[in-house]
C-alpha cells in the first residue's frame, strides 16, 4: 500500500493514534454521505485506507479490514458499487472506503477516491 496509516475513527487501532489529524479532515470524514441514499458513510461503517485500481470504468479497492474479534486481514479486490463512489474533492488525499461485512461477505457503503497522490 502506499501509505500505511488507517484515517478509520471508530476502530481505532491505538487509542488516540489520529488526535494529530487536522480538524479540516476529520470534518471531511464525519460529513461524508452515501450517494445513492445520503446515509452517513461512518455511521454505519468506518472509513479505511484503500488501495484502488480502475477496471472497465470501474473502481476496485483492496483494504486492509480489522476488528477486535479477528485482528486484520488484507481483502481480496472487490469492485465499488458505482452508487457508493463519492464524486466530491477528497480532503483526505488518498482513497478511502467505508465497508461492512453482510453475510460474511465485505461490502462497500461508501467510498471516496484518491486524489493523485
């Protein structure tokens, strides 16, 4: 991955590892919604780094999915769903997805794409 810090505000990984993060761009992450239905993106699931790729006009991401039960583990490529990409500026820079898991399976609320950086 080419940065290696994980922006996500509710699973943090080490209490208070984002105290640092510039309040403009934890205002970006809080005021993110679903674009298909306006639903918060980190109310329902917290936003992670991610890699992206574009396939077929497509974006896939991979990203690194952890939680308290099971540590974490890097997913496979799973395509975004085109009513989850979020078309404004990225404040954050690099992508971000905000996923979930539904019948075992990953899923994507929301994601933004990176920058070019």
């Amino acid at each position: 991955m080419a940065l290696s810090w994980n922006p996500s505000y509710a699973r943090e990984k080490y209490p208070g590892q984002f105290a640092d993060v510039d309040p403009a761009v934890r205002e970006w992450f809080n005021s993110q919604r679903n674009p298909k239905n306006g639903a918060h993106c980190c109310t329902e699931a917290d936003g992670v780094h991610a890699e992206e790729d574009i396939r077929h006009d497509r974006y896939w991401v991979r990203f690194d999915a952890c939680n308290l039960a099971t540590g974490c583990t890097t997913t496979d490529w799973i395509p975004v769903p085109p009513d989850a990409v979020i078309y404004n500026p990225n404040r954050n820079g690099a992508p971000v997805v905000w996923w979930y898991v539904e019948s075992g399976q990953y899923k994507i609320r929301c994601y933004a794409p990176g920058a070019g950086i």
